[in-house]
C-alpha cells in the first residue's frame, strides 16, 4: 500500500507538471478506466486533457496534502492553485492491479470559496 500511495502521488504529479505521457508509461497497466467525465476515457483521453491543461494553465501548482490507501486503492487530497489565484480542493481516487499500476480513477473537485460558515479550513 506504501508503494501504491507514493505511485499515485508520482503519476498526478508527473501528469500535472505537463508530462503525462510519462506518467501513463510509468503508472498505468494495461487498460484505464475515467471516471471524470472531463476526461477522455482510456490512456489517450488522459494524455489529451493534461497537454491541453499544461498548454493552457502552464502556472498551476498542486500540493499533496495527504494520501490514504486500503487494499488496491488510493485516495489523494490536494489543493491546486489555477492563474488568477483560482484555488481548488480535490480528491482523486486511484484503483491499482496486482502488478501496481494504475486502472482506475474517479475524482471529485470543489472550488475553495472566498467566505465560510465556519473558521475551518478544507483540509
């Protein structure tokens, strides 16, 4: 699960940084579910959205905030940082093969509001 977690880290790092081509040869097994519905499903449709996300946000940042793992899955939190100071909470879910690779994701994205009910932070 240690190795898992550090992979997935690896991957959305390495996608987000404008590589994804790397991340899907190094991370992804053979076949890759999408679960966001943004996204291409399959390695191609991954590919496309992180060259186009790299091409036109090139200022982004993402920090992995924690990482959780049970069995063959993975979760990420992260806070992304688009231009403009658009900031953003995420929560990725990665499903693993019995070889460590990548075959599955779902997600889910909330844009961090400038006021809240509460003094609590969203992470």
């Amino acid at each position: 699960m240690k190795q898992n977690k550090e992979n997935a880290i690896a991957f959305y790092k390495t996608a987000y940084e404008g590589n994804p081509k790397e991340a899907i040869e190094k991370f992804v097994g053979d076949n890759y579910t999408q679960h966001n519905p943004a996204v291409a499903n399959g390695k191609q449709g991954f590919i496309d959205y992180f060259e186009r996300m790299a091409k036109d946000y090139p200022d982004k940042s993402i920090e992995f905030v924690r990482a959780i793992a049970q069995d063959d899955l993975v979760a990420l939190h992260t806070h992304q940082i688009w231009p403009g100071n658009d900031q953003y909470v995420t929560m990725d879910f990665f499903r693993f093969d019995n070889n460590g690779k990548i075959i599955e994701h779902w997600d889910s994205i909330q844009q961090i509001p400038q006021d809240s009910a509460n003094d609590n932070t969203m992470y």
